[in-house]
C-alpha cells in the first residue's frame, strides 16, 4: 500500500477536519501537495505556517532569468541586487532585444536587460520588492517594467550616482500593450 493509499484510508475513517489534517500533512511532508489539491482541499492559515518550509515553497528561491549585455555593468548591479534580495539568477549575456519582443514587451517599456520569473517579464531595473509582490499576487498582466535607467532604481544607485535618487515608476504592462503604475517612487533628498 503507498503513501497515498494508506492516507485516504485513515482519512476515510477519520473525522472530516482530522482527515483534512492528516491528508495536509502527508502531503506536506512527502512533498506532495498535489495530493490535497486532487481532493479539492486547502490548508487552512494555521496549517499552511506549521509546514515544514520545503512546503510552504520557501525551500528554493525564485529563479529570475536575466537577458543582458555582457559589458553592461549596471545589469549586473541589478542582479547583484536580486541576489541579495534572495532570488536565484540565471544570466544569459546574449543581450535582451529578442527575448524582450518574446516575452511580449513593447520596445516603449525597454531598458538594458529582461528577466522572466513565474512567467512574468521584467524589464529594466524593476525593485525585487516589487518583483516579490507580484509573484505574491499574480495579476493578469505580463509584467512589470522600468523604462529607461532611472538614476536611484537598483542596479543604478550608490556612491558612482552621487547617491542620487530619481522619481520613476514601476509599471504593470497590461496584456493589452498598455500599463498602469504598480509603484511609484518619489525623488529622494540629494
């Protein structure tokens, strides 16, 4: 009898919220939320905190795809900044005009590098805040985009800027072309 069977048969002889635990957490700790999702059940909050991390998807960082100039330094900033933000980044020093268009991403979004994670674009020097919001939401949309470089977005900060701090907005490309602000950020105090 596998690890399945076995749970749907103390399940099935288990009250209905001891059944829904016990099937949590066998999935849980086999690894194997589908097999809750099959049944049709979801954890309630207090059952999704007490799973184990490797659970809960904390286990790996998300993988952020980056497409860039090899010789472009502040591609690399900003991936330096994912980094320690706590994502995992795959580079690909290709340049990122074709992988732009691919991904769906007008040219008027554009900036030095493109990034793909959970299926959604990032174009230009988008905060892995914003970038984690997103994934936490997951809109219908295909991106997010910081158009141009502003001076004070990551990758173009620090001391080599004067530490100076542009106003720029985080944009949601909508499926349709356009965009609407996802964040703003004022022009901080040189």
């Amino acid at each position: 009898m596998n690890l399945f069977s076995r749970t749907v048969s103390r399940a099935r002889s288990a009250p209905a919220e001891g059944a829904r635990r016990l099937l949590l957490q066998r999935a849980a700790l086999a690894g194997a939320g589908l097999v809750a999702g099959v049944l049709g059940l979801r954890a309630t909050p207090a059952q999704a905190q007490a799973a184990p991390p490797a659970a809960r998807g904390s286990a790996r960082p998300p993988l952020v795809e980056v497409w860039k100039d090899p010789n472009c330094g502040c591609c690399a900033d900003w991936v330096t900044h994912l980094e320690a933000s706590g994502f995992a980044v795959k580079v690909h020093d290709t340049g990122n005009t074709a992988m732009r268009a691919r991904l769906g991403v007008a040219t008027k979004y554009g900036s030095c590098h493109t990034g793909l994670v959970g299926g959604y674009a990032i174009e230009g020097h988008v905060p892995a805040r914003e970038i984690r919001r997103l994934l936490r939401d997951r809109p219908d949309a295909i991106g997010l985009a910081v158009p141009g470089m502003p001076v004070g977005s990551p990758g173009m900060d620090g001391p080599a800027y004067g530490n100076r701090q542009d106003a720029y907005e985080v944009l949601l490309l909508t499926r349709d072309g356009g965009s609407k602000v996802f964040q703003a950020y004022p022009r901080g105090k040189a």
